[in-house]
C-alpha cells in the first residue's frame, strides 16, 4: 500500500512539474508588442549596407525578455516585391522559427515551405540586433509580412563557445569569463 502512495506522489510530482514546464514555454514569459514600441518598427537592411524603415501595417508581435530569438511578428506591407528587391539585402539561409500556437498568425512551417519555393522572399532585417542573432523579414507579393530574430554563423559558432569566425563583430564577454 505504501509503494501505491509513492508511485502516485510520484506521478503527481511529474504531471505538476510537466504543465509547469509546458506554461512556461508556451506561455508565461511572452508578451504582446505593443504598436507604439521600438520593437514594432521594422526596418531591413539596404544594399548600400544602411538600415531604413518598411512600411508595416496591421502589426501583431510577441516577444521575451527570456531569449533574443522569441520575437515573431505578423503585419502587411504595401511595399512591391520587386521593390523591395533592388532596395534591400536579400537574406540567403532563413529559417523561421515556430511560435506559440496560441499566436495564430505566424505559421513557420507554412513560411518555411513558401521560402523555399519562392512565394515568399525573405530580407535581412537588422544583422545582430543582438550578439549573434539577426531579425530576418519575409514578404509575400500580396503584402503579407512576417518578421523573427534567428541565430546567426556568428552567434552558433560564439555560444557553442567557440572562436568567433573571421568577420564576425567581437564577441561579448559572458559572465564567468
């Protein structure tokens, strides 16, 4: 009898712990972007290598303060493809990162498989907005936008705890260093 009430305290423990581990992922420390914040401009970046501000309609954004890659945002754009292209860096490796299912309007899968098949064209938005992670910005020809951060070279190579590749900007010191 006693080993039923341990097995059951046990049981209990995990599915306790289970849901508060799935909360915090899910839900706890994202917080809606508010339309007036800094984090609500997008901008991308141009060939010439400067930063300049997109036209965004319709914004919808999350983020965290628990990681630089929990940005997601969802907005339109009346800007063309085709102007968009000879205005700003193309990004050559995207790679939207999935969302709470909770917000509905960012579906990386779809993104993923529509960047891969041309439908939509993914830009530089700001290289290392923090160390290591860059804001990436995909345009759809209808003017539907989407925006997440993702780790760059730099920032995989720097947080495995590796040398900096050449190029990259120089590494933060990490407390404990």
């Amino acid at each position: 009898m006693k080993g039923s009430i341990v097995a059951g305290g046990i049981v209990a423990f995990t599915a306790i712990f289970g849901a508060g581990l799935y909360y915090s992922q899910t839900y706890a420390y994202y917080e809606p972007i508010n339309t007036s914040a800094v984090e609500a401009q997008v901008s991308a970046t141009t060939l010439s290598g400067t930063r300049e501000d997109l036209l965004a309609e319709n914004f919808e954004g999350i983020d965290a303060d628990t990681s630089p890659i929990k940005y997601r945002a969802c907005f339109s754009t009346p800007l063309s493809q085709a102007m968009l292209t000879e205005t700003f860096v193309i990004h050559d490796a995207p790679t939207p990162l999935t969302a709470p299912s909770w917000f509905d309007c960012f579906d990386a899968q779809t993104l993923t498989a529509d960047l891969e098949a041309g439908a939509a064209i993914a830009f530089m938005g700001t290289e290392n907005i923090t160390y290591g992670v860059d804001r990436v910005v995909a345009v759809y020809p209808d003017g539907r936008a989407y925006a997440w951060h993702q780790i760059n070279d730099c920032g995989a190579t720097v947080y495995d705890g590796e040398v900096a590749p050449e190029g990259c900007p120089p590494a933060p010191t990490f407390v404990g260093e």
